[in-house]
C-alpha cells in the first residue's frame, strides 16, 4: 500500500476542518512519514 504525497497532502488539509478525523490525521501523518521520509 503506498500513498502518493499528494494524497496525503490533501487528506491532511481536509482533516484539519473535521475535528472527527483528528486521529485519522495523525495516524496518516505516521504512516506517511515512514513511506515519505522529508
């Protein structure tokens, strides 16, 4: 399974105005850190 930095990009910026996915969006930012080292 692999994300496209795009993707995750825009997951995240949709995350951040649903407070719901608050965990989601951390738990993307883990994930994405380990495939997308910066």
């Amino acid at each position: 399974m692999g994300w496209e930095k795009e993707e995750i990009l825009a997951l995240d910026k949709y995350s951040k105005n649903n407070v719901l996915l608050n965990y989601d969006k951390d738990a993307l930012r883990r994930v994405g850190g380990r495939l997308l080292p910066e």
